[in-house]
C-alpha cells in the first residue's frame, strides 16, 4: 500500500523483512505468500533471495533511515503478521523487536496494529462484495 515510497535499498530490505516475519512460525501459509507476492509486485521487484539461515534482522533494519520508511515498515508488516487472524509468538518476537529498534511506542504499535487488522478485514469485505 505504501511501499512505492521506499527507495530501491529500502524495498529490497523490507521484502527480506517481509519473509523474515512469514517464515519465523515454520507455516508460510498461502495469506502470506499472496501478500508477499504483491508487495513484490507494487514494488517492481521480481524474485528474492531470502535465506533464514544468513538473514540478519539488526543489519536489514539499518537500511531504514526516515521515519516514514520505519512507519511503513511496521504498518505493513503488521499487516503481514495478521493476516491469518494470528499473531505467532515468533511473529511477535520479530514485530517486539523492530518496534524496540525504531524507537516506536507501545502506544504508537498498538495503533498500527489496530489499523492493520481494520485493513485487513476491510480488504476481504472488498473480496466478499466482488464475489456476490
């Protein structure tokens, strides 16, 4: 939704991200994969390279150096995180940690939080309708 305004770095870090948080509870399940492959998609970025076993979530983070492009990170991957109506301890470890690095407060998560879930029961209303 507000990935086209990550510079290019920034877009590649945050799919690394993205598969960072839909691969830490071992289930990618289909929600994700489908989320994923249209961050790709309104990012223009075609493949990924992403490997659990060298990815480093301390040093992807740093790419981040705006406010908006921290804003953005956490407001999608919340989205991310929710998408399957729950939130996986790991999930949570990942989403506890980004927030910490950020320097975001409890307050501002659980607003982006909340928003994310609004999003994403609006967006399955929207399929809903479509398919009447």
């Amino acid at each position: 939704m507000f990935l086209t305004k990550l510079k290019e770095q920034e877009k590649e870090a945050f799919l690394m991200l993205a598969h960072h948080v839909a691969h830490s509870d071992d289930e990618f399940c289909h929600k994700e994969e489908q989320i994923i492959l249209g961050y790709s998609l309104e990012m223009s970025i075609i493949g990924d390279e992403y490997n659990k076993n060298s990815f480093n979530l301390q040093s992807t983070l740093k790419v981040f150096e705006s406010e908006e492009s921290k804003r953005i990170v956490l407001l999608e991957l919340l989205a991310l995180a929710h998408c399957d109506d729950e939130l996986h301890c790991k999930e949570q470890e990942i989403l506890t940690a980004i927030k910490e690095v950020f320097n975001f407060s409890d307050g501002y998560y659980s607003l982006c939080s909340s928003w994310a879930k609004s999003i994403l029961a609006l967006n399955q209303q929207g399929f809903q309708l479509i398919t009447l």
